[in-house]
C-alpha cells in the first residue's frame, strides 16, 4: 500500500506577496473587500468625477460669456439648477468647477507625495544625525501657518490652477516625508532590503527598488488623503475671494457668490455646490480610511 501523502503547512515563505508585505497594492486592495464604507466612498468619488468631466458632454453650457438678462432664474426649463448671478448655468458651473477642484486636488496631491516619499525615504535609510536634522527640518516647516501663508501668496500674486496646485503641494509634503519616513524605518531592518545592500546595492537603488515599492500602500492612503485637504483648501480660498478668478470657477467661488442671495432664499445658489463640497470630501475620507484600515490591519500580522 502506498503511504498516505502527509500535507505540511503552508511555510511563511510560500505566502504571497499581498501576506508578507503589508504595505503593498496588493494587500491594500485585498482588505479594502472588508470595508463597505470604503467601497461606497469610491464608487460615490467615481460618480462625482463622471458628473464633472463626462456631465458636460450632455449639458454643454456657456461658463464664459456673461447674461444678465437670465440672472438668478429659479431651476426650470433648460436649468435644471437655475442661473447665478452673472447667468452662468448652476448645473454646468458645478461641473466646470469640479472639474478645476478635482484637477488642483489631484495634482497637489501628487506633488505633495512625490516630494514627501523621496525626502522620507532617504531621512529613514539614512537614520542618524541626517535623519534628526531632515525631520527636524520637517518640524520647523509645519509650524508655519500653511493657510495663512497660502492666503499671502494667493493675494501677492495672480492665481491660476497650476500655480494653486503646486503652493499647496509645497506644503502639503511634510505630512507625506513623516510618514512614508515611518514605513521606511521597519522596511529598512527586513531581511530583502538587509540582504540588498549586503549584496552592494546603492542607498538610490535600495529606495527606488526595495522601499518606495513596498510602501505604496501607505503612500496611496496619503494620497487620497490628501486630495480631499487640497479639495477644501481651494474651497477656502475661494470663499474668501483669494481663489482662482474669472472666467476659471471653483465650488468655494461659487459658494461664495451664493451666500450674498442667502436673503433671497435663492437655495439653488447655495446647496447644490455646499453638498458637492461635502458629497466629494466625504467620499474620499470613506475610501482614505477603509484603505488606512487595510494597511493597518496587514501590518499587524
């Protein structure tokens, strides 16, 4: 008779890559299956983005030339919306201006983190007295008031959309570097990135192939996050009137202009862009913290 095969176990080595690396995409998107918030957060941020940029192509309207004579018109015929002051189209100005939120927030974001992942990374695999003077360097520049220094510049100099983008992105990749530096520091005493630069692999090499790699996850969270601070930065400033000008709009503009109706219960100026605001922030919060979850919860096994 021939002896029954006896199944071993499963060795940590045989894992996948998603169970022994808690920071990768792989994992994050494995856990993200357990948060149905999370998924709601990003099929809701999927919709906001298909009304801002596919949404014209089935409303086109005029955002740029001014008409008076169909000022504030209650939602009707033609404007499902209605019309703001200056005859805009509300529904296609909140396209318009998601549109500019959207980008601004995107591309701050991702200066931000480019910015923050190799400063990071090479404070923690440097470690020491460069690791101590970059992050207290770090300390230093989140001290400075970044709204009321962004409030300065915008108010110096002409705003535009790439110009927005890269102010709070400047400043924004101080949170990115603490974190990122944080993941580096436990991925730097792992036997792949020990045995790495055993084997003569350069500082660069090791961040380029061994660490940033494996700390996407970590960054992907920072990202999103981050693109709903940027989201309420540019909803800020241009309530307060240092935003983008004409003809570029943006919902904290249009928010603005909305609240001098206020009196007039022109509603239609009001809360259709206050609950996009809300609807896009709340949306990428949901998905940020199930994906924060997702990493958290790997990197406890």
């Amino acid at each position: 008779m021939t002896a029954p095969e006896v199944t071993s176990p499963p060795s940590p080595e045989a894992e996948t890559w998603a169970e022994r690396e808690p920071g990768s995409i792989r994992s994050v998107l494995h856990g993200m299956r357990r948060h149905p918030l999370g998924v709601a957060g990003g099929l809701l941020l999927l919709l906001i983005a298909a009304f801002c940029f596919l949404g014209p192509l089935f409303h086109p309207t005029n955002q740029t030339d001014v008409d008076l004579l169909n000022a504030a018109l209650p939602p009707g015929p033609g404007h499902p919306l209605g019309t703001d002051g200056n005859g805009f189209d509300v529904l296609g100005r909140l396209m318009s201006g998601g549109q500019v939120s959207l980008r601004i927030g995107l591309l701050a974001a991702l200066f931000a983190t480019t910015i923050g992942t190799v400063y990071g990374a090479v404070a923690g695999l440097a470690g020491g007295v460069v690791d101590g003077f970059m992050m207290r360097l770090v300390d230093v520049m989140l001290s400075i008031p970044f709204l009321f220094f962004v409030l300065i510049l915008s108010a110096r100099f002409h705003a535009d959309a790439l110009s927005l983008s890269l102010v709070i992105g400047g400043f924004s990749w101080l949170v990115s570097a603490r974190l990122v530096r944080g993941e580096v520091l436990t991925l730097r005493v792992r036997e792949f990135v020990l045995a790495a630069r055993l084997m003569g692999a350069s500082r660069r090499r090791t961040i380029l192939t061994h660490l940033i790699p494996n700390a996407l996850g970590v960054i992907i969270v920072n990202i999103t996050f981050q693109v709903a601070d940027a989201v309420l930065v540019v909803a800020a400033l241009g309530f307060l009137g240092f935003g983008l000008t004409y003809p570029t709009a943006d919902w904290g503009s249009q928010l603005a202009s909305g609240v001098t109706y206020i009196s007039a219960d022109y509603w239609w100026l009001i809360y259709p862009v206050g609950g996009c605001i809300v609807l896009t922030v709340l949306a990428l919060n949901l998905l940020a913290d199930a994906l924060r979850d997702a990493v958290g919860r790997r990197a406890d096994r």
